[in-house]
C-alpha cells in the first residue's frame, strides 16, 4: 500500500448489494426448498407438521431407484465419454495448432453457447428414422430399412449430452495443459519415455485434477438433466430429474420433488468430497509449478 | 577413433539442416571421442543449439548422419538413444519429489525397487544432494533445481551427456560453483559431455575441446589454450577472449625484416612468424599490449587515449590509432603512477611473438 | 520439440470432435430455409417461407420480445452488481471474499433444476405471482457468477498499483474508478455483459418452473417441438443461434483476445 493513501472503507461492501441479493434470492430459496422436503404434501401445496414421510415415499417408490440408477449410469457415460474426447483435443489446441489456436477455439467456445434446446432438436431429427444418419447408412447400403435404435434411448440421451458438455470440457483442460510448458514432455522423452508413458506419467497425473472436476461437473449436470431425456430419452433414457420435474409440475407432490432433488444433492456433494479425497490422497489436487 | 586414441563416442557426418532457405547448419563433420568434454560455443542463432538437438533426436538433420558409439541413430527417435539432456530450465516434474524425479527414467525401464533406491541416493550424492529424497521441486533454489536435474539424467548412466546452456539462467555465483560441480561430475562419471554456451569464459574454464560456431559453420575446434592463443580465423578472435582484430598490409623489405602498415602507421621488424606478404588480419590481446608515454624514439607506434574503465585487476583503455576505423582495446596492470588521462598521447608497443597474423580478404 | 509434440492421432480426434460439434447445428440451420415440409435430404431447394412464417406468427414475435426484454434487464442488473462485486472482491483483503466468493459462484456448480425449483418454491412462498419479472430474477441469479468470473479476473489482472497513483494524485474512490479502473477493464467488461446477454436469452431450464402465462423463446421452442415437425422449429432455432452468436462474438473478441487464454504453441 502507498504511504498517504487511506482506504476508508474495504472495498468489499461493494459487493454488499450483490449479496443481499443473492441470499434473498439463492440462500433462502434453497434453504425453503430444503425446509419442504420435510413438511406435509397437498395438492401443490404443502403445510406443517414437519415430517420425514416425503423421504420414506422418495426412497420407498421403486420407479424412482429405477430412475436413480439411470441417471447415474448415463451421467457417468455422458462424463466419460466427454472427458476421453476433450483430452485429445485440448492436447492438439495446446501443442499442435499453431496459428489454427484461434479459429478453432473460436469455433468450440461459439458452439458452447448453441442452445440447449436447439442441439438436443437437432439431434432428434438427425437420429430419426428419417434422419440424416439413417439415409446417409441406406445410401451407403449398409442397411436396409432404417434402424430406430439410434434415438428414444439412452444413447440418444447420452450423445446429446456429449454435445451439449463437450466444448465446456475442452476449455477447461486446456486451461489445465497450459502451464505444462513442452520442455517437460521433452524431459520426459529424452530420459526415455515413448508417447504412451509420457501421457501416463506426466500428462494424466498433471491433468488428474481438471479433468476429475469437469468429469464431476458433468455428470452432476446429466444426472439432474430433465429435458433431455423428456424430449429424446423414449422409455429406457428417463431419468431422475424428469420425475422431479413431475412432481412439481404435473402430479403435485411437492414434498416428494423436494426430497429427491435434497437427496440428488446430498449424493453429489459425497461425489465431490470422494474425488476431492482422493485427489488431496495422490497429491495431485494442486500443483506447484515453477521452472 | 579420435586424434588420441579414444573410441568414437559421438560422430557426426556432413549434417546439414535447413529451415527453408535457410541453412542453420552446414555441412558439419565432427568427431569426440569417449569421455571428452567438448563445448560448442558461439553466438546465438550460430547453429550449435541445432546440432545439440539434432544429437538429442529432437531434430531430424536435413542431410547427414548421426553416429552414437558407431550405430546410426539419424532415424531414432529421443527416447531411445543412449543419450540425455540437460536443458536450460531444470522442468523438474511438479507433481513428483525430487526422489521419484530422479528415479523417473529407472521407473519407466521397470527397475527393481531397491536398486532405484540405491541408484537415487547415489546420483543425489554425486550432486551433493544428498537426503533430499522426499523434499519437493518448488522448495528448492534454481542451482538446486539443476542439480536434481542433472542426477536426474545422470542415474540412468548415459554414455553421452547432452547439456544445453545448462547454467545461463543461474546467477553468477551459483553459474561458478555449479562449473566445479560439472568439471567434477565429469571425472567422476566418465561420459563423454557435449556442451552449449555462448559464454567463451565458461567454455575456456570446462571443456577438453572447444568448437567455435559461426552461422551454421564450425570455425575451429581444439583445446582452449590453442583456440584462445591461435584463433584459426579473425571471429574466433574476437569471439574467445577479447581480441583487437586489426586489418594490416605486409610488405617484405629487405634482410628478413617485414613491414606492417597498420593504419597510417608503419612498424618494420623481424617476425618470427614470417607473415605472408599482402593484406592480413593482426590478432592483438588486450593484455598483450604495453602502453607508454609517447617518445620520439619510443619503439611501438603512437596513439592517443579516448576513454578507460577502472577494472579493478587494472585499467581498459581504448586507443584511437591514425588511419584505423576502430579502437584498440589494452588492458593494463594498475600502477602506483595512475592512469593515462583522456586525450594523453601514448606509445603501443608489444611482444612481436605473442601476435598472430590471419590472412585476410580483401573487400 | 517437433517429434515430441506432434500427435496425428489427436489431431484427427479435433477433427472430428470439431464435425461432430458444428455438423448437427448446421443441418438445423440448412433445413430453416427448405423449400418444403421435409426434414429430410434430399434437400430439395432453398426457400424463406418458414422464416415468412414464423415472423407473422404472432406467439413467436411475443415470445422473443420477451426474451429480448428479460436478457436486457438481467444483462444490466448483472453488469452493475457484477462490476461492484467483482471491484468488492478483486481489492478487498477481507476475510469475508471467501464465504462471498462461494455464495456468488454457487449456482454455477447447482444444476438448473435445483435453482428453478428452490426459486418456485420461494416464490410460491412469498406469494409473488409467476412471470417474466420472476424469470428475470432467475436469470441475473444463473447469469452473475459467469459475468464476476471474467470481470474478477480481469481486476485481478490488471495492475492497482495504477489506481494506487490516481489515489496518490489526489482522486476521490468514485473517479479513480471512472477514470482509471473503468477505462483498462471497460472491454473485458462489455464482453462479458454480452455474454449475460447471450445466456439469458438462451436459457430454459430455470425459466420453465419460475414462468407464468407468458413464453420466452426457448419456452416456444420447447412447446413447438412437442407440437409441430416442421421446419419452423428450424427457423426458430437458427434465429436464436443467430442471436447468441453475435453476442458471444463480440464477448469472444472483446475478453479472450486480451488475455492469456492464448498459451503460445511451442513455449
């Protein structure tokens, strides 16, 4: 601090107006919402007394484990899927693009903000039995008639998601390979190490922890999803979310909706603090670069 | 083989490497042999970071080969030449103590457990490390950092030792003690190092021999004493050690003696070195060169004094010569009487055997 | 540093991740002017009666004025409290920016559903009836933790010891940010209010539990593909695309261009 200048007041209190607003508008509402999970289901209503039933009917309900189970195993796919995609890309944008750096991260950051509804549209008249995919195989001649497994299923779900995630994962890891200067993979490689052992051992460990949140991020995402699956997910692509949805919207039971999603988050937050864990274990949560 | 009898360690034969048009290297053939500690210096953008790479397998040479212990490695990629490299940034992998660092090459060639041990606990001994095991890179200084990174590269027992300016970003202090280290790991360990400089004081101080570099080219390689007493062309003169390399015209006169107009100056002796009559270039050593008070009969040829530094070890005058387009440079003891004042007319004089006398161009 | 580095196997993956990422959207954006009622190739000729359509449709023009209104307030609601709380966060050293930063960038992490639903339930709550006001709140709620994102990194990136010498000189707290910090972030910070922009008209999943009678755009997408198979929906969709990517372009030239983002091929 300059000698002379006095600051009377912490610039914090700047962000005072913010914050008022979001503790009316964030911390209060969640806290309501947690406070519903436990009250007495009406019709779109709900009133005291205070009761775990909402609880017992979520987790007594045997569509919603169903449901559960899809979520988590289409979250974990969707996340996968695009982790083990963006790693080669943001790899390439890093190391290989040269002056095709800009274009293409234009091109990935613009298709971020496609919408939502537009890209799972758009996959829904791809994937259709009249879709693109489907002529493009029968003019090829690879089939017949056209195949109506590609869409209303849990791949179409999964895919779209994929789509929807994989520019936000690219950014992110690229922002992860750039303090990985070039010089420590030729390190690496003139004390012996082929392409394979450079990526296990410097890359991966270096990357572990951006790619372990953005992996976390979307399967949180996709597991809470609610459009996707009601548009493109047929019978077998429903999920958790959706039935959410339907208590709140359609079928009224309030509680019920607000029991579930608390248990969603509760799950989640386990699925941070596990990874977290874990990270913080291999001394791989933060790296301290200097060269 | 080499000139000594060694076995070739390294050989490279007619390498030429070009970026576009333009050649980086040019038609290079060199020999160093097991053990020798060779340094290639010169400027940069002189080539000799190319050839570095070219031997590490980072590069692919535009002609030429490669040959390591007499087995072609042109086409063999990095990772599996007996060759390693210190770079100039340590680039100690972050994520692993400065133990699983240097045991990384051991690692990935699936080494038995307790001889990675062993091998670390020595290498980090060898770079007077040693314990520091389990400490983390981003504790350590930067001469430490390069420390682990030469134990790094060291465990692995290379036969050919790559170093690539390894010091430069060191401060001077550490950059003097870190040489001790090298000249002694160097005994200690017995591989053949090829070093990159482009200080000429660090090269003169390490090495065996030293290859001067100039665009691309290999002007003269020899051991220090000879590349710095007998340059073989004028830009290794000036570039190892400072030199006043000054154009002059010989002309034989009669009874053995030779005349040299340096300037509008003319000095007429007997050369033991018997320069070839025409134009030349006189090799002069700051140090080599006596100043005096100017005297009619004084027996070198007048100058006048344009500017000095106060060197501590002496003073370094620059002397302004009728007819020369540049300034001498002489660096003289530092005497009770003082220095020559700005201005002062004064007599340069030298050894006659100690100066050198390169053929020159003209135009 | 070449044979190290290259990898034509990641190269190819871009490739394809880069078709697969733009191919789906451009095949929406080539049917929005087919000439008939088909969605499927062979793409018979161009035409713009579905964009004839869709712009007498009265719903339609409704639905994104809507839209246009709501992204307005919210991006100015965002951007005023934003730079204020991002100036609070940047040059505080209080031990309140943690709790603050978390509360702020809490719904980044929260799926849509969670916000949408706690924001019904509050509303519901507190009596105030469902609609585009609703949404608003909703939408600055999503939109403010991107917007302080970047104009916190852009504080945080620019050097206070500049506004440590307007102090010096003699500016008041007020002109030393209107005259010195407003100036070195004023890019920075329109992208990302264009950004606000582009997120809240885009955005669905909170709007569909805080809305009332009335339909943003997304909304209207939502509702016709549930209804139609035409190419309107097409229509619709490239329009809105059209929006949102002009107004992350500029975000893009504005913020990415300026900062590090770019991490020099080779170094």
């Amino acid at each position: 601090m300059t000698p002379g200048t006095s600051r009377r007041r912490d610039p914090v209190l700047l962000s005072f107006p913010a914050a008022m607003g979001f503790l009316l508008l964030l911390a209060v509402p969640l806290a309501v919402f947690l406070a519903y999970s436990f009250m007495t289901a009406g019709l779109f209503t709900v009133s005291p007394p205070f009761t775990f039933d909402a609880y017992a009917r979520a987790l007594g309900y045997g569509l919603n484990g169903i449901l559960a189970l899809n979520s988590i195993v289409i979250g974990l796919l969707a996340a996968a899927a695009t982790v083990v995609l963006a790693l080669p890309v943001a790899y390439w944008l890093r190391y290989c693009a040269g002056r095709w750096q800009m274009p293409c991260l234009f091109i990935i950051t613009g298709s971020m903000f496609a919408s939502y509804l537009v890209r799972i549209y758009a996959w829904r008249t791809i994937l259709g039995t009249r879709g693109v995919f489907n002529q493009g195989l029968e003019a090829l001649g690879v089939i017949d008639e056209p195949v109506g497994f590609l869409l209303y299923n849990r791949f179409s779900v999964t895919l779209a998601l994929v789509h929807i995630f994989l520019p936000y994962v690219v950014l992110v890891l690229f922002a992860g390979f750039r303090p990985l200067a070039p010089a420590f993979l030729e390190s690496a490689q003139d004390l012996g190490a082929n392409a394979w052992q450079r990526w296990r051992r410097v890359i991966l460990p270096v990357m572990a922890a951006p790619a372990a949140t953005s992996f976390l991020f979307v399967f949180i995402l996709s597991a809470a999803d609610y459009v996707t699956p009601q548009l493109i997910g047929g019978t077998s692509g429903q999920m958790l979310g959706v039935q959410v949805q339907a208590n709140f919207k359609a079928v009224g039971d309030w509680p019920q909706g607000a029991a579930i999603s608390i248990l969603m988050l509760l799950a989640f937050v386990a699925c941070y603090g596990v990874t977290l864990l874990g990270l913080r274990l291999r001394r791989l949560d933060r790296i301290r670069w200097v060269n | 083989m080499t000139a000594e009898g060694r076995a070739a360690s390294v050989q490279i034969e007619r390498v030429t490497h070009r970026y576009g048009a333009m050649a980086a290297l040019s038609d290079i053939d060199l020999t160093i042999g097991q053990g020798e500690f060779v340094t290639f210096l010169g400027p940069s953008g002189c080539g000799k970071t190319t050839l570095l790479r070219i031997i590490a397998g980072f590069l692919r040479p535009s002609e030429g080969r490669v040959l390591l212990q007499g087995a072609d490695v042109t086409a063999v990629p990095p990772h599996k030449r007996p060759v390693n490299t210190v770079f100039q940034r340590p680039s100690l992998f972050p994520h692993l103590d400065v133990g699983e660092n240097v045991a990384f090459s051991l690692r990935l060639a699936k080494t038995p457990e307790p001889e990675i041990k062993r091998r670390v606990a020595d290498a980090l001994a060898l770079v007077r490390l040693p314990g520091y095991e389990r400490r983390a890179s981003h504790e350590l200084s930067g001469g430490q950092m390069q420390r682990v990174a030469l134990a790094r590269v060291l465990v692995a027992r290379p036969r050919v030792l790559l170093l690539d300016e390894p010091l430069s970003a060191l401060d001077l202090a550490i950059r003097l003690e870190m040489e001790e280290e090298l000249r002694r790991v160097h005994r200690e360990v017995g591989a053949t190092f090829l070093y990159v400089t482009h200080d000429q004081r660090e090269a003169l101080a390490l090495s065996d021999r030293v290859a001067v570099f100039n665009r691309g080219r290999i002007e003269q390689i020899d051991r220090p004493e000879r590349v710095y007493r007998r340059p073989a062309t004028p830009f290794v003169a000036r570039f190892v050690g400072d030199a006043n390399v000054v154009p002059v015209d010989v002309t034989r006169a009669g009874g053995g003696e030779t005349s040299i107009a340096i300037g509008s100056e003319r000095i007429l002796r007997r050369f033991p070195q018997s320069p070839e009559p025409g134009p030349a270039w006189l090799v002069l050593r700051p140090e080599a060169l006596l100043l005096s008070e100017a005297a009619p009969r004084a027996p070198g040829i007048p100058g006048i004094v344009r500017d000095f530094a106060y060197r501590g070890s002496g003073y370094a005058y620059r002397i302004a010569v009728a007819g020369l387009g540049e300034m001498l440079k002489a660096e003289v003891p530092a005497v009770e009487s003082g220095p020559f004042a700005i201005g002062a007319p004064v007599d340069l004089a030298w050894d006659i055997s100690a100066c050198l006398f390169l053929r020159r161009r003209e135009g | 540093m070449e044979s190290t580095l290259r990898s034509p196997f990641s190269g190819a993956i871009t490739i394809a991740s880069l078709v697969f990422l733009i191919a789906p959207l451009a095949v929406v954006v080539l049917f929005s002017f087919h000439e008939t009622a088909s969605l499927a190739f062979p793409f018979t000729g161009f035409s713009l009666r579905w964009y004839r359509a869709v712009f007498a449709s009265p719903s339609f023009l409704n639905a994104t004025l809507n839209s246009l209104i709501v992204a307005s307030v919210s991006a100015i609601a965002t951007l005023v409290l934003g730079v204020m709380a991002a100036f609070g966060l940047s040059r505080s050293s209080s031990a309140l920016r943690g709790p603050l930063a978390l509360l702020f960038f809490l719904p980044i992490t929260l799926p849509g559903l969670f916000l949408g639903l706690a924001l019904l339930v509050f509303f519901s709550r507190i009596a105030l009836k469902l609609s585009l006001v609703t949404v608003t709140l909703g939408h600055i709620v999503y939109v403010f933790p991107y917007f302080l994102l970047i104009a916190k990194a852009a504080l945080d990136r620019m050097d206070s010891a500049l506004e440590d010498v307007a102090a010096d000189l003699g500016a008041s707290p007020w002109q030393v940010f209107w005259r010195v910090t407003l100036p070195q972030i004023r890019p920075v910070v329109i992208g990302a209010t264009s950004l606000a922009f582009a997120l809240s008209f885009d955005e669905f999943v909170i709007t569909f539990f805080v809305i009332g009678s009335q339909s943003t755009l997304p909304l209207y997408i939502w509702s016709s593909m549930r209804r139609t198979i035409d190419p309107s929906i097409n229509t619709i969709s490239t329009l809105l695309m059209l929006v949102t990517l002009v107004m992350f372009a500029v975000a893009f030239a504005l913020t990415i261009r300026k900062d590090g983002m770019r991490a020099e091929v080779g170094r």
